[in-house]
C-alpha cells in the first residue's frame, strides 16, 4: 500500500469512530505510519484528506424497498453505529474548508443533490428540501451527539417519518 492510500486508509477509519472535528492530522499520521508533514503534504489539508476519506457522496445502493424516507434515515443511523464517515455530515464542511468556495459548491451540489434528485424524482426545490433535512440530520448526530440515547429504530422510525413527509408533500 502506498503512502496516500495508508493515510486515506488510516483516516477512514479514524473519522468513522471520531468525527471529523474530533481526529488531528497527528493522529491519522500515527495511524498511518508517517509523519504529520507527510500527511499535508501528501493530502494538502486535514478537509481535503477528509474529502478523500470519506464517500463523494452517500450512495443509495441496497435499498429494501421500504418507504425511502425511511431508508434514507436508516442509512445515515446504520452509518454512526457502524461507526462509518459520514457524507452529509461533512458536505457544508467541504464546501467551507475549500479553497474555491464555488467550485465546492458546485461539486456537493452535482455529487449529492442531483443524484439525490433522480433517486427521488422530484423537483429541485423538494430535493433541496430533502437535502437540508438529510445535512442536520447527520450533522445533528455526529457533530453535536444528538439522539445518542434513542435506540437506532427508534430513531429511524421517527426521522424517516419526517423525511417521508416531505417526499410525499
């Protein structure tokens, strides 16, 4: 394995059980095997190398068929308890930490919400919608802690009810 995918490899793993906020180049170089200057100066920032450890965007592969709503809120759930990185948790993130504000935005908006538009085949406007509940929902949970005391079904139900609301309005 080469340097680059060490340290992606090492980071993966660290923001999956920490968070973005919460892990330090320092330790994802520790991780990885080398030093904090090769970690920068292979991925360039601790947003980029987040950006590479973490899914372009949230991928909507084995769908159960359930209410998608509800499958969308169980993926992100289904994510913090496996302890994965989570995308739209890190999406406004991305965009403030880059270097070209415009082009970031233009790239979150092409990798999550056009995509989340042909899964929902709704208008812009709804899709929007959705993305903003799906952007506070994950923030919600890994950035601030929320709903760590509601059992994951629980919370699936309730916020997937929520999500299915605006699908369906």
């Amino acid at each position: 394995m080469n340097a680059r995918d060490a340290i992606i490899s090492a980071a993966q793993q660290l923001f999956g059980e920490q968070g973005y906020t919460a892990v330090t180049i320092k330790e994802v170089a520790a991780k990885a095997g080398y030093s904090p200057a090769m970690v920068m100066k292979t991925m360039g920032s601790k947003a980029l190398l987040y950006a590479a450890a973490t899914p372009a965007a949230p991928s909507y592969e084995n769908w159960s068929g359930e209410p998608l709503g509800f499958h969308l809120a169980r993926r992100l759930v289904e994510r913090r308890e496996a302890q994965h990185a989570e995308p739209w948790a890190m999406a406004a993130i991305r965009v403030h930490d880059a270097p070209d504000k415009e082009e970031a935005r233009r790239e979150v908006r092409t990798q999550y919400l056009a995509r989340l538009r042909e899964i929902l085949g709704v208008h812009h406007q709804k899709a929007e919608l959705v993305m903003s509940l799906l952007i506070g929902f994950g923030t919600g949970m890994r950035g601030l802690g929320l709903f760590s005391e509601v059992p994951p079904e629980e919370l699936i139900q309730q916020y997937g009810a929520l999500l299915q609301q605006v699908i369906d309005s």
